[in-house]
C-alpha cells in the first residue's frame, strides 16, 4: 500500500470550520472534499478554495480545480458546492448574521 499524505488544506478552511462549528444547530465534518455541514435535517457539501484561486470575474479559476471535483460539480445529484468564504457557505445553508443578533 502506498504512503499516505496529508491533503493540502486551504488556508481559509480552519476559520470557516470554526465559525460554522460555534453557531447553534449547525454541525460541521471535515475531511470530505472538503466538509460536509448539516442544518436543520439538510446536508451541504462544499468544496473550499483559497480566495487567491479566485479570478477577477468572482469564480475559481479552472486550474484550481481537480478533475474529480469539476466531475462532482457537474454530475453529484445532491448538493455539492466549491466556495471561497463563510458568507457563501450561509447564504447556501439559508444562515443570514443577522438572524444570529436578533
């Protein structure tokens, strides 16, 4: 069996995770292409990507992305998301910050 090696880990990934984590009724699993969050019986997928992946027009660049992850953007029947910030994440799991301060 070949050595295994750890995955590269976007450098924006350990925020989100911990910001996701701390807000009530959201759980959060790492390691799965990047995470898997569940919210109110739903499961959300996403892809996280360093925001210097990100092109001018706002989307990541094509060269950022794995075969396998333009495989599962294209044909994953579920939710399956790439994503470069906390605020995208929300707005896909229905969380607005403001619904935290009322």
């Amino acid at each position: 069996m070949p050595p295994r090696y750890a995955k590269k880990v976007d450098s924006n990934q350990a925020e989100i995770v911990k910001q996701l984590r701390s807000m009530p009724g959201v759980e959060v699993e790492v390691d799965h292409h990047d995470i898997f969050v569940g919210r109110c019986g739903k499961n959300y997928w996403f892809e996280i990507k360093d925001p210097g992946e990100v092109g001018r027009n706002g989307k990541v660049r094509e060269s950022a992305l794995k075969p396998s992850q333009k495989r599962l953007k294209e044909t994953w029947p579920g939710h399956y998301s790439i994503v470069w910030s906390l605020d995208q994440i929300l707005e896909e799991i229905g969380i607005t910050l403001c619904s935290f301060a009322e």
